[in-house]
C-alpha cells in the first residue's frame, strides 16, 4: 500500500507533499481538498481501509500541545511527526479551535440553503453542489429536527460533528450554518443549543387552533376570549384598540385586519406567538451574548396563513421583541415530501408575492420554503419574489440520493430495502404530508437489477422510501448490528464518488434558480 493522490487537483502543502512521499506501508489516501494551514499544524482527511482519519502535521514545537489535544495515534511521514485521529466528537471540537470556519454561525440576510443528511455522510457532495453552480448561497450543512434525530438515533452532537468532518473534507471555508429544525420544546432548543447549532427553527403548530377556520362565530368567539393574554402582555381591549380596522400598504398590496380577520388571526396564531416568544426568551437566556438565527415554522398545519395571519403574527412577534430571520408560511397548495408541488401555481404566485413584501416590510427576514426539495416548478417564482431574501431547506432528499447510488453500485440492498420500506409505508407516513400509495409503485420483482436506480424517479417510490428512513436506519438484528444501516453507510464510505455525484447532480438542479440573485 501506498500513499496516492488525486494528481489533478491542487496539492501545494508541505504536509501533501509529505505524505504523498511518505514511505509505503501508511494505506493513506489523501483527500487533497481537505489540505489546510494554520499556526499550529497543518492537516488533512485520509481515507483508510478502516475509514476516514484525520492526519496532523504539527508545527515545530507543536507536536506535546497537540498531542494533549486530540486523541488518536503518533505516527510520522518522510520523518516528521503525524497524529493520526479518528473522527471523535473530541476531535471534531479541537478542530473548529484550530480551524475556525468550520464552526457554524449565524448566516448573512440573503439565498441560504438547508441540506438535511441522515446519514452523515453527504456534506461534501452538497459542497459540490454549490461550487458548481456559483451564486452567493450560504450553506446550512448540519440540519435535523429532534424528530428525525430520534428516528435515525443520531445526537445533536452528532449532526453537527458529521458537517464539521464533511466540510473539512471537502475544503468549504465560507460561513455555514447550523438548524435545529422544528424545535417544540425548551429542553430540546438547549441541548442543540450546547452542541453548537446556531439556527433554530421553532414550529408552534401544536398551539396553532384550527378551530378560527371553523366558521363558528360562538366558538371563536369563547376561543379569542380565552386566549393567553398574560403570555401575550396584553389584553383583548388593547389588541382591538391597536389592530382591529388596520388595512396594511404593502407595496401595492392592501391587506386589512377588520375586526373579524383579527379574531380569526389571533385565535389561531395567538398560542402560537406566545409559544415562540418564550422559546426565544428562552434561547437568548441559553446562549448569552453569542448571536443566533430564529425561525418561526408554520408549513406543517392544516391550512394556510393568509397575509392577514401574517402580518398578525409578524407585527405581534416584534411587539414582544422577538427578532427572527427566517419565517415558514404554509403556503396554499401542498408541499409534499420529495416530489414537485402541487396545486394552482397562479395561485401560489399570487400568494408568494405577498407574503415576500411582508416580509420585507416587516423585517427584512427570509421567506423559508420547507419541504422545499424537489419543487423545481416554483424555483423561479419564489426567488424572484423574495429578491434572494430567501431559505430553501430540504430535509430528506440526500437521503433518496444514497439509495440512488446503492441503486446503481449494490443493487440487491437496494431491493431489500425498497422491500421492506413498502411493508412500512402504511404505518411511517403517519405524520407527513404524502399522498403515495403502495398499490400503485412498481412491484419490486418485476423491476430488473438495471431499472433500479430508475425507480428513484418514481413518484410513489420517492415518498415510499422517504417517509420510512427511521425505520430502515434502525432496523437491527439481535446481535446489534443494523440490518441496513450498517451495510448502507459501508458502500456509501466505499463509492463516495458515485454517492457525491448523485447529490451534486440532484443539488444543482435545486440551487441554480436562487444563485447569482
Ligand atoms: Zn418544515
């Protein structure tokens, strides 16, 4: 064995050139993009055949401090010392000392992109993604709700030290962000707060009532009334005096709040602001002086936010002194998981552009698409609408496109897999918005070893196998080992070109419409 390097890439450090003249017995591959310098040492990420390793070169003088640092093993190079350091949560913290980018922080007002990645493994192929097409879009590279945490029994700690490792790997030294997304509770906002996430997305829609669509004057009537108004510091007397007969200029758009449009607004919203006001209390008080994103997520519940509801929850957010940059609508249409929208897009043109000019007017913040993968008819509309004063998140996508590469280069743990989703199909699609039905996606013994990767383009079997990722990455045997996780995580680690080139592909089909705006 010997050390080998991707001889067309730029490879101008000492310690590239070291290892590549290192002598053989080492079983090093370099990755030559993830070369860097600083005070202390320089470094870089090795593939090995027991997998990725970190390698520093320490300074002279350097070598006792580092050791103390990070964990791992003394080794040497063309006879100069080597630590050689497996990817611990231990090391991964040391490393964002030492290189200071790879640290999530709050993103720039502007295009920023949410990639979520269950299995840990796609950040690199998202860097190529956004290389390749250009723009100024800022990345969110660790992205996962407690909910996809807990079905992938993944750590807060976890995800980010994934991000860290992958975009050390893959070079990116421009700013990147950090999404605890759809954060419901205050101890769950702490702990990802402790690990290092530095965007938190709350989603109220638990206190958001559904019962002002109803159209039951009585009801809404009692519901208004009992509405928290101590959490609100107000009365139901001041928010008439201040709201009630308003009409909104909007850049053109005029939106009234007459008395009955308040109502309905502040009985389904009410809860909801107050909710997100104390998980923002709550969060500033976690994090101190160190700044953070806020994003304010209503995309999961039953009906749409009219511009009405909007300027109510954005006008009472800012009475509270709430301060986000990012706000969630659910939009009219649906947003369904892994496939292109669905409904009227006129209708969702029209909406957009309003709620967009809210947004300005009120802020500015970013208008959030959730569930935004796979939308590619709506792409241009939205970023011209929000002038690039917009977030594009997508969470399960990466995931589809590993499946897609174990497609191509392990078809038989793909078959199993597409298996095994459709027996759980009924039961995972429980809480998402999906409409496939097992019925109508192709029979998995009536498609050949070549038509597999095909099958990734299938509308049923997108969200068959997007809605039961948790139950595929958690399926054990008795003896610990994961059914297919285990075997999946191997053949990604074992073909990360294919796997980055699926994603990349996938990616720069999301990012082209919002770059260069
Ligand atoms: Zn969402």
């Amino acid at each position: 064995m010997h050390i080998t390097t991707d001889s067309g890439r730029r490879n101008d450090t000492n310690l590239g050139a070291r290892l590549q003249q290192a002598a053989p017995g080492t079983g090093f591959a370099l990755i030559p993009a993830s070369l860097a310098a600083s005070a202390a040492a320089e470094w870089a990420m090795v593939r090995t055949p027991a997998g990725r390793r970190l390698v520093v070169a320490p300074a002279p003088g350097r070598t006792e401090p580092l050791l103390a640092e990070f964990e791992g093993e003394k080794s040497e190079a063309g006879g100069f010392p080597l630590l050689v350091a497996p990817l611990t949560a231990r090391n991964a913290a040391a490393l964002r000392r030492h290189l200071p980018w790879l640290a999530p922080r709050p993103l720039p007002v502007g295009t920023s992109a949410g990639f979520g990645d269950r299995l840990g493994l796609a950040t690199s192929g998202h860097v190529l993604a956004l290389r390749a097409v250009g723009g100024a879009i800022a990345p969110v590279f660790a992205q996962q709700s407690i909910r996809e945490m807990t079905r992938t029994g993944r750590s807060p700690q976890a995800v980010i030290d994934d991000a860290t490792w992958g975009s050390f790997e893959a070079g990116w030294r421009d700013v990147q962000g950090a999404d605890a997304d759809h954060l419901k509770t205050a101890d769950d906002a702490t702990a990802c707060a402790r690990a290092g996430f530095t965007w938190f997305t709350i989603d109220p829609g638990e206190h958001v009532d559904g019962r002002a669509d109803a159209g039951d004057p009585a009801g809404l009537r009692a519901a208004w009334e009992a509405l928290p108004w101590d959490r609100l510091e107000d009365s139901a007397a001041s928010m008439l005096a201040r709201l009630a007969g308003r009409v909104f200029e909007i850049e053109g758009h005029r939106v009234s709040l007459d008395e009955g449009a308040l109502a309905k607004a502040a009985v389904k919203y009410g809860r909801a602001v107050a909710h997100v006001t104390a998980m923002y209390r709550h969060l500033c008080a976690v994090k101190g002086d160190q700044p953070f994103d806020l994003e304010v997520s209503v995309d999961e519940t039953d009906t749409p936010t009219t511009h009405a509801e909007h300027i109510f929850v954005a006008s009472e957010l800012r009475r509270l002194g709430v301060r986000w940059v990012s706000l969630a609508p659910r939009f009219v249409g649906r947003f369904e998981k892994g496939v292109d929208y669905i409904g009227d897009i006129a209708a969702l043109d029209a909406d957009i552009r309003v709620h967009a000019a809210i947004a300005r007017v009120f802020g500015p913040y970013k208008i959030s698409l959730h569930s935004g993968s796979d939308k590619f008819s709506i792409y241009e509309m939205a970023a011209a609408h929000t002038r690039g004063v917009v977030h594009l998140k997508t969470a399960g996508t990466s995931y589809l496109e590993a499946l897609r590469a174990v497609a191509q280069v392990a078809p038989d743990l793909f078959r199993a897999i597409y298996v095994f989703a459709r027996e759980r199909y009924d039961q995972d699609r429980a809480s998402y918005h999906v409409s496939a039905s097992v019925a109508e996606a192709p029979e998995p013994a009536r498609v050949a070893d070549a038509g597999l990767p095909a099958l990734l383009e299938d509308f049923h079997v997108r969200q068959i196998l997007h809605v039961t990722f948790g139950s595929v990455l958690t399926a054990g045997r008795s003896d610990g080992s994961l059914t297919y996780a285990d075997p999946l995580r191997s053949i990604l680690q074992a073909h990360p070109d294919v796997y980055e080139d699926c994603l990349e592909r996938h990616f720069v089909r999301h990012l082209r419409p919002f770059a260069g705006r």
